[in-house]
C-alpha cells in the first residue's frame, strides 16, 4: 500500500552534479542537504514524498521520492499531469502539496462515507 508523506518542515534545496535526463530514476541534490528536503520524513518502503523539481516555471515537473540514501534519492517521474524533462544542475528541489494529492484525497474520502 503506498503511503503519501508529507512535512511542513522542509527546505527547498538544489540539484546537484550535471542535473537529471528527462529519463532518470535517481538524483541528487546539493551536498548535506538531503535531510532537510525531508523535513525530518524517514522513508520506509511504499511512502512516497511529493517535490516538485524547477517549480514554477515551464519545466516544472512533480515526482515521487520513494527512498532516500543521503543526498540521493530514488524518484518516480512525470507526476501529476506534468512530463518527464531535463533539469540541469541548480534547478530547485520543493516539497509539494500537487493535485494528485488533493485528489487521492478527496477519493479516501468518498470511500469512508
């Protein structure tokens, strides 16, 4: 069962190295700053974490962290109705709340009434 976690501690941070292809399973972001993307969320298998990568531009894209090693994560890409695209190294790294989100939500909901 996949379990959406959130935090309202969290910190925006950088993608590190060459960035990300439009394709990557994993990345990385700015050196000692994977903790705090996190917000104090310790990943356990089937959670994910919503970010958005370059968030509000015309490259922003919603992805799933799925597991955490450092400063390196395992990401599901393309989420939320935006696509796969090249960030380069820089781009923001945000925790978000996306409309995927609010939708599994609202379908909770309608299931416990």
């Amino acid at each position: 069962m996949t379990v959406r976690v959130y935090s309202s501690i969290s910190q925006d941070t950088t993608l590190a190295g060459g960035g990300i292809s439009a394709t990557a399973t994993s990345m990385t972001v700015a050196s000692g700053t994977g903790n705090a993307l996190m917000g104090g969320i310790t990943l356990v298998p089937g959670d994910i974490f919503t970010v958005a990568l370059d968030p509000d531009t015309v490259y922003e894209e919603i992805i799933y962290i799925t597991a955490q090693s450092s400063d390196t994560f395992t990401i599901d890409r393309a989420q939320a109705g935006t696509s796969g695209v090249v960030h380069s190294a820089g781009a923001t790294v945000r925790h978000v709340l996306s409309s995927a989100d609010l939708t599994y939500f609202r379908e909770i909901g309608r299931a416990h009434v």
